[in-house]
C-alpha cells in the first residue's frame, strides 16, 4: 500500500506565523463534506495526530460507502455528458478519422476499458446502440443488476438528442 492510498482524505496544515500544525480529515458522503482536525498540540505530535487521523478516517468510511460511490461514478449522469448515457459517449474530433461511439467501463481490479464503434462502418444509430449495449453487458458482467444498467432513454437520432440537450439547457 503506497503513501496516496495509506493518506487518502488526509491533507497536512501548517501555520508557522501561528505555530500551528494539523492534519485534516475531508470525506464527501452523499453530497455532504465531514471533516474533522487533528492537531499536533493536542495528540502529542506529528505522528500521532496522523494515526489519530487515519483511525477516524478508517472508522468513518465504511466498505459499503466506498462500494455505493464506485456504483455512482458507474451509473450516475453527468451533466457534460452528450449521449445522456453514463460511460457512452460520440467522439467526432479532428484528429479521428471517422466518428465513432464509445463505451468506458472501469475493471474491479482497477483499470479502465472501453470498446469503440465506427459510425462509418455501423451507421450512426448502430454504433451508438452497439457502445450502449457493450457498456450495458460489461456492467452486468461486473455485478450490476438490470434494474440499474437500463438506459434511461429509448429514442434516436439527432433530433432525440438535440432535444435531451435543449431540455438540459432550459434546466
């Protein structure tokens, strides 16, 4: 376990003008900041202020927290997405060929994959619906129950998505 695992959350604060030293705890829960001190002064130095701090860290993060926020870096929409599909994406930059359809998922090991589909040789709507469905089979594949791989729209082509985005922007 490396230094950036071991001190994750854990941040060093220190003030010389005001002789102050601390170690900072910050975990976002669902939205919400806790965060907590642990200065020096008060439990008897550096290092012990930094065990303090990685004990209350440990207490306070819980495995089923930190498997719920992998669920939600999986599953949730994010607000820049184009496709509307969370890990889907088009990709019709200079440097490309020709566009293309994406799916990203992340591999429990660690990791990213991705598999891409050429609108060239599929079609626009069928590169799109084969990145959906390889993003859908991945995270089935990975444990994700149906209920939470469903996509959120059923509706194609251009005119779908021009009015997913005016809807987003009216928002």
């Amino acid at each position: 376990m490396g230094k950036a695992t071991r001190d994750r959350h854990i941040c060093r604060v220190e003030y010389a003008a005001r002789a102050e030293s601390y170690w900072i705890v910050r975990i976002i829960k669902r939205g919400k900041t806790v965060s907590r001190m642990f200065s020096d002064s008060v439990y008897g130095g550096k290092r012990k202020s930094l065990t303090a701090a990685r004990a209350w860290r440990d207490a306070t993060l819980d495995p089923s927290t930190e498997v719920e926020r992998a669920a939600h870096r999986r599953l949730v929409v994010r607000r820049n997405t184009r496709s509307g599909i969370p890990g889907v994406a088009r990709y019709d930059h200079e440097t490309a060929r020709h566009p293309f359809w994406i799916a990203y998922w992340d591999e429990p090991g660690g990791g990213r994959r991705s598999a891409k589909f050429s609108t060239k040789v599929h079609g626009e709507h069928g590169a799109r619906d084969l990145a959906i469905e390889a993003r859908r089979t991945a995270l089935l594949r990975l444990g994700f129950g149906e209920e939470l791989v469903a996509v959120p729209w059923v509706t194609t082509g251009a005119a779908s998505i021009a009015k997913r985005r005016r809807s987003r922007n009216a928002g």
